[in-house]
C-alpha cells in the first residue's frame, strides 16, 4: 500500500508541474524562431534571391572534399532575427518565470495547509518542480544578484516550512 502512496503522491506532483507548465503556453505561447527567422531562406542557392529575401549570403569557403566538391555556401537569416528572437523569448520567459514562482508558492501552502497526507505532499512536490520550471526558463537572462536573491528566498522559505509546518509539535 505504501508503494501506491508514494506513486500517487509523485503523480500528483508531475502532473500539477505539468498542468500548470502547459497551462501558461495555452494563455501566452512561446514565440516561434520560424517568425522570425523563416527558414526558407536556407533552400535558397544564389546570393541575389537570399539578399532580396532580406538574408545574409554566407560566401563558399576553401575545404577539401573527396572524391566530389560539396556546394558549402548557404543563405542565412541576418543577425538581427535572432537577436529579436531573443529579445521576446526573454520577454516570454520572464512571464512564465513570475506565473511559476506564484503558483508554485501557492501550491506549497495549499499542500502545507491540506490535511490529506498524500494530496498534500503531491501539492508541496508539484509546486517545488513549477518553481524549478520557472526558474530554469527564465535563468540565463536574469542578472547574478537577482539569481543570489531568489535562491535566497527560496532557501529560507524551505527552511521555514521544514521548521514550522513539517515537525510533529
């Protein structure tokens, strides 16, 4: 019986991460790259049609092949796509980070609160596993003492839940 417990409770926890995780795509999908950098311009082959299509012509570069040359030019995206890219997918992730550590703390204190063993270590468990999820979408783009901060803070209230919630009185 205690196996199915265990089972259930890391269920709960997965599929609450999971719910929420897809929830916020469903009301603010990620940005597609193909918007930005349309990826038919890497089946173009001359530099005229990859310009006019506003790519950047990468010109053939020496290599040597054998037994038969291999075309080695390409037409590309120009820089500028990616860098806009880049610049709503933090946007995006900053969104997704904020929802994450919101709901995810709500589920902590609703699985500390709960009184039902099983439903409420699934609730603490999914609610730790949104807070990662958030953390690690929008990670790279936030600044070092905000990372120091956040850590922090995510440290003291696992520690304050631990000490207050979680020890028989």
């Amino acid at each position: 019986m205690e196996k199915k417990r265990t089972l259930i409770t890391i269920a709960i926890a997965l599929v609450l991460a999971f719910f929420v995780g897809y929830g916020i795509e469903v009301f603010d999908p990620s940005p597609r790259y193909d918007f930005f950098c349309p990826p038919l311009l890497y089946e173009i082959t001359n530099q005229t049609q990859c310009e006019a299509a506003s790519g950047a012509w990468n010109p053939p570069f020496e290599k040597q092949t054998t037994p038969k040359p291999i075309a080695n030019n390409f037409c590309q995206p120009k820089p500028s796509c990616h860098q806009d890219f880049e610049k709503i997918m933090a946007k995006h992730n900053k969104i997704v980070f904020i929802i994450a550590v919101i709901v995810g703390l709500i589920a902590i204190i609703g699985g500390v609160l709960l009184r039902k063993e099983i439903i409420s270590t699934g609730f603490v468990g999914g609610g730790i596993l949104i807070i990662l999820y958030g953390t690690l979408r929008y990670w790279r783009y936030a600044e070092d003492v905000l990372k120091f901060v956040l850590l922090g803070i995510a440290l003291g209230i696992l520690i304050w839940i631990a000490y207050k919630k979680l020890e028989p009185k």
